[in-house]
C-alpha cells in the first residue's frame, strides 16, 4: 500500500502532510479568487467553501502542503487519493499553488516529486481536470499526462461537472 502522506523533498519545494493548523496560511493563498477562476468550483476563493475543501483534504488522508523552501512559506497544496482510481492507480489532485508560483517549475518540481512516490506503489497515475479549466489541461499535459476516454461526472455548487481523465503510466 502507498504511504499518502509522505514528506517529499525537491530544489525548489518541500511536500509534507497537512495538519489542521496549516488553515490559515494555506487559506491565505486560496483567497486570491483568480487561482479559481477557470476552476469548477471558480467560488473556492471563499472561506467557507475553502473549509470545506480543507476539511475533506484533511479527512482524505493524502493531502499535502507545498512549502517554497526558499522562503518556508505554505505555497499551495495537492493530494493522493484512491477513491476515483481503479485497480493499479493514484489519484494526483485538488492542487493549487499562489499565482506567484504559476509558470511551470513550482508545479513540474511537485508532480515530479509525487509521480516518483506513488510509482514505487502503482502503475499508473490519473488526473482528473474539469473538461473546460483548458489551464489545467495544459498544466497535466506539459508534465506528459495524455487523455484517456475515460471521464467522471459531479456535481458542483448545484451544477453537472464533467471531468476528463488523464494519465501518466510509470516508466519502464
């Protein structure tokens, strides 16, 4: 089985496990409502919505905090998950990072670093992306994830949302 919480270690980010006490300051970044803006949940900006979002990353088990280690400071967070995974996969998802980290290293440098993990446990890899949040979409394909035909239909403040899948399947 897959340790979800693992502390991760890169030249430009540190992933660890999430605590309770991590709230403020990561809510501090959440609050800039341009992070979701072509997000589904474009309303997450918002404390309460972001308590629930927390909240659900606490109880999940696999959500971690991305630290910049130049500066310590709580840059984003992204999460481990089986629930939406078949046979063989991890779910990488519900990442954001502070729009001051935007552009690619930040997020390239913490995929790579969970990638690697979860390919010590797994074979495969999956992302799910709101089918229109083409920011993402491109984000997930810059890091070499390809669209499969499989997608996850939701339910999203009252709202039918489609997201695509996709995957990045572990080296050979």
């Amino acid at each position: 089985m897959m340790d979800r919480q693992p502390r991760l270690t890169g030249e430009l980010i540190a992933l660890r496990p999430a605590t309770p006490d991590d709230f403020d300051a990561l809510y501090a970044v959440a609050s800039d409502p341009l992070i979701w803006e072509v997000h589904p949940a474009h309303d997450r900006w918002r404390e309460p919505v972001f308590r629930r979002f927390f909240d659900d990353g606490l109880t999940s088990g696999g959500m971690l905090i991305a630290i910049d280690r130049a500066s310590g400071a709580v840059i984003g967070s992204s999460r481990y998950d089986f629930g939406r995974a078949e046979a063989g996969e991890v779910e990488i998802g519900w990442t954001f990072l502070a729009r001051s980290h935007w552009g690619g290293r930040y997020n390239a440098e913490m995929k790579a670093l969970m990638l690697g993990h979860a390919f010590a446990a797994v074979d495969r890899v999956i992302f799910l992306v709101g089918d229109t949040n083409i920011r993402s979409r491109k984000a997930v394909e810059k890091i070499g994830g390809y669209l499969t035909s499989r997608e996850h239909h939701a339910e999203m403040a009252g709202k039918p949302v489609v997201h695509v899948v996709y995957a990045i399947d572990r080296p050979l």
